[in-house]
C-alpha cells in the first residue's frame, strides 16, 4: 500500500500541489505569503474581500438544482422492462438513503474549486442485528485524500486497478481505536 501510495503520489504531484493552492486560494488565503508577513509587519492590513466562492457556485448550482441519479433502461429484447423498473426502485432508495444529491453537489464543487472531486459507494451493515448489508453513496470531503492508480487513463478512471482513501486520524482517536498499534 506504500508503494502504492508513493506511485500515486509521484504521477500526480504537481496537479495535487496546483489543486492544494486553489483550495488555499478559495479558502481565503489570497495573499502571498511574503507579502501578508511585510504588511502585518508594518501594521498595514490585509484585507481578503474572497469573491471566488461565488463563481464556484455559479457553475455547481446548476448541478444542485438538476435530479442527477443512476438510472436503468432496458436496451435489447433480451432486457426485461419490469426488472429495470425493479432496479430503478432499488437505486433511488439507495439514493435517498444516501442523501446522494448533496454528495454529488460537495463532488462537484471540489471539481470546480481545484479540479478534483471525488465520491464513493460503500457496503454498510443495515443495523447491528443482522448481517444485512446496504449500499450508500458517501462523500469524500477532501479531494486530495484520495490516490488513484496511475495506469489508469480512462477519465472516469473506471480501468483503474486500486485506489487509496486516506483519513487524517487525531492521535488521541487513533489510540482508542487501535490501542495495539503505534503511530
């Protein structure tokens, strides 16, 4: 999984570190930083007036207002139309259960804020008394946490062999979670 993450790191490090500067930007951090340091030096301010969430929105509202979902059709005589129908009732609970229409939005606002926005399905148990497992769509709030497999070349990466979320854990978090392990 190292050598995995450092491969990824290696093929992306300069649209990570371009995008990493776009989010910093749209934060508010608008100032170079030798620039910020001589101003508050000579108590002079540094005013930021961050208008560029603004922009952002104007491409992502369109994506929050439109009824994005996966849909089923059937295509060929083969295709049975009431298991289509069947399957686009199982899609659209998953759907709903997921709140996926915001979990797109927050997608597509990291993709027009630095370029990179990702999302995921995961399996999860349905409650603590069964082995029942659901599927739900969840975000992935930091786009930068993800490393994909760089032999991948299709754009919606769907040929790519493995893919590696990380998560930044609180020491104290991660002691409780695996009091056996070292940081």
């Amino acid at each position: 999984c190292k050598e995995a993450l450092e491969q990824s790191w290696q093929w992306d490090r300069d649209n990570r570190r371009e995008a990493a500067i776009d989010l910093e930007f749209m934060a508010g951090n608008q100032w170079p930083d030798n620039v910020r340091r001589d101003r508050e030096a000579a108590n002079r301010p540094v005013i930021t007036m961050n208008q560029l969430p603004q922009f952002v929105r104007q491409v992502t509202n369109d994506i929050r207002q439109a009824d994005l979902a996966i849909k089923v059709s059937p295509v060929d005589d083969q295709s049975d139309p009431e298991i289509a129908e069947i399957y686009n009732g199982l899609l659209r609970q998953i759907h709903y259960a997921s709140s996926a229409h915001h979990v797109y939005a927050s997608a597509a606002e990291s993709q027009a804020a630095c370029g990179i926005g990702w999302f995921r399905i995961v399996s999860q148990y349905a409650d603590g008394d069964t082995f029942d497992q659901e599927l739900r769509v969840k975000s992935i709030r930091n786009p930068l946490s993800v490393y994909d497999d760089p032999a991948g070349i299709e754009p919606d990466r769907e040929d790519s062999m493995w893919r590696i979320v990380t998560e930044f854990v609180p020491p104290e978090a991660f002691k409780r979670m695996y009091p056996d392990r070292s940081e």
